[in-house]
C-alpha cells in the first residue's frame, strides 16, 4: 500500500476560540465537495479518516485517496479531532481540550458486488 500525502492549506478557526479547520490535499487535489477538515488526517485500509466540520458540529468521513469520494460514518458530533484507529474503532477527542477520547465502531468492508447482489435481492 502506498502512503499518499496528506496535506492542508487556509486553516481558519471556526467560531470564536474554535479548532482551525482547513481545506484537505490529498497527493494535492482536494475532495469533493466544499468542506473545511479538522486536522489531522488518518490513512487506513485504503481510506483516509478525517473530521469534516459541518453546521453545528463535526462528521468524520471516509474518503478514498483515488476518487476522492467522501463518505461520512458517523452522526454529526459536537466536536471529532481524530486520534487513531485501534481494534477497527476509530479514537477521537470529543472535546476542544483534548483530554477525553471516545470511539466509533468502523464498519467492515462489504465487496462491491455483495451490496448489489443484496440491493437486488430486496425487490
């Protein structure tokens, strides 16, 4: 698996003593969508983890390094500063401060053509 690089430029702070979200590069192109994320970012599986900051609070999002698709897996949190993934669980800071971690469950991976077979098994 290859590192990609992960970089952020225009860091601005959101609200008032608020955390500085900023626009994501990954290999120097950004991720669809106009969305600010808080750094930093986490490459995993062939994904890379990241906080995007939304109205009222944070999403974390998996984006893929090569179409640059974000999908969110999570609820929108009051705050998501991601830490690491340990055990198939993501760890973030749940406060500004730092000082208390939470988790969210990842889950697994299903093939492309399982989701099809299951969508078309619904009807």
């Amino acid at each position: 698996m290859t590192d990609h690089t992960i970089s952020w430029n225009d860091i601005l702070e959101v609200g008032q003593g608020g955390p500085g979200c900023g626009l994501l590069h990954i290999d120097g192109r950004q991720p669809r969508g106009n969305f600010r994320y808080l750094p930093p970012a986490i490459e995993h599986d062939g994904q890379v983890y990241a906080s995007t900051f939304v109205p009222g609070g944070f999403i974390v999002c998996a984006i893929d390094p090569v179409t640059l698709v974000r999908q969110e897996v999570s609820p929108r949190l009051p705050y998501a500063r991601l830490k690491a993934i340990e055990d198939g669980e993501i760890v973030y800071f749940d406060r500004h401060d730092g000082d208390h971690e939470n988790r969210l469950a990842l889950a697994p991976k299903v093939p492309f053509f399982a989701r099809v077979k299951a969508r078309l098994g619904r009807r």
